[in-house]
C-alpha cells in the first residue's frame, strides 16, 4: 500500500486543510466576542465557522475542479454536503437549543438534589451564519488549493 499517495489526493488535502483552518479561526473569532482565550475550542464541534460545512464543501469543491462536475464522486460529495450542512444548522442546533433549556431546568429547580451536575453540551450546532462561514471557508480553501496545483 503506498501512503505517500494520499498526499497526492487533492479533495482529502483540501477538506483537511480546510477542517483545521476552520477550527483554528473559531479562537481567536470566540476571543473577540468574549475577551478570553478558549483553546479547547479547537477540539470541539459548533462554533463560528463550521468545520463540518468547510470539510464538505471544500472536499465537493475539489472533487470538482480537479476530476469535473461531471464525476459520480461530486454527485456524491454534493448529496453529503447538503446533508452535513442541513444536519448542523437544523437538527444539531435544535439539540443545542433543547440542551440549554435542560440544563436551566437542572440549576433552577433540581438544585441541592441528588442528581447528576454534569451539563448536556449545549454548542452542538451552527446558526445559519457559521454554517455559510463554513461554506465560504471551503470554497476559498479548495479554490485556491486548485490555482496553486493546476
């Protein structure tokens, strides 16, 4: 099996890069609407912008530029993309917003009872505008990745 190939596989390359330069920017972005540094931002899903939507659009992309919009592969990666990104601003933020409440509930009316202190994750999702963040993050990454290698 030759690993050094996969360094050769444009859409991986361009979805990983992009994956990681979305959960880079979610720090410093999250800095400035708090004024405090939350490094483990970085190992966590939701957030501005979304590296699920970025990963997708960026691995569509380059399915596409590099193998044409015609290829059986974009179909495929445009099917999921649509899906990943319908998922993390429909149903995982509904989650996050239900998480929320919950934990509400927890600290107002359980409060001194013998249960569980452990908080449901409440960033599951993305709003609208992390999810497009996200796209635009991997129309960006792939594009430029396809000028620099074509």
């Amino acid at each position: 099996m030759n690993f050094a190939a996969i360094f050769q596989n444009q859409p991986l390359l361009a979805g990983l890069t992009a994956w990681l330069l979305a959960q880079i920017i979610k720090i410093p972005l999250d800095y400035f609407r708090t004024r405090k540094w939350n490094w483990a931002l970085f190992f966590t899903s939701g957030g501005m912008p979304s590296s699920h939507s970025s990963l997708m659009t960026a691995t569509t992309l380059s399915i596409a530029l590099f193998h044409g919009f015609d290829h059986p592969a974009f179909a495929i990666g445009v099917a999921i993309t649509m899906i990943v990104t319908y998922d993390a601003a429909g149903v995982r933020h509904q989650a996050g917003i239900h998480a929320r409440r919950i934990n509400v509930l927890f600290e107002e009316l359980l409060k001194g009872h013998p249960i569980s202190d452990k908080d449901l994750r409440e960033v599951l999702g993305h709003t609208p505008l992390e999810v497009t963040g996200g796209i635009l993050l991997g129309l960006v990454v792939a594009t430029g990745q396809w000028l620099i290698w074509k």
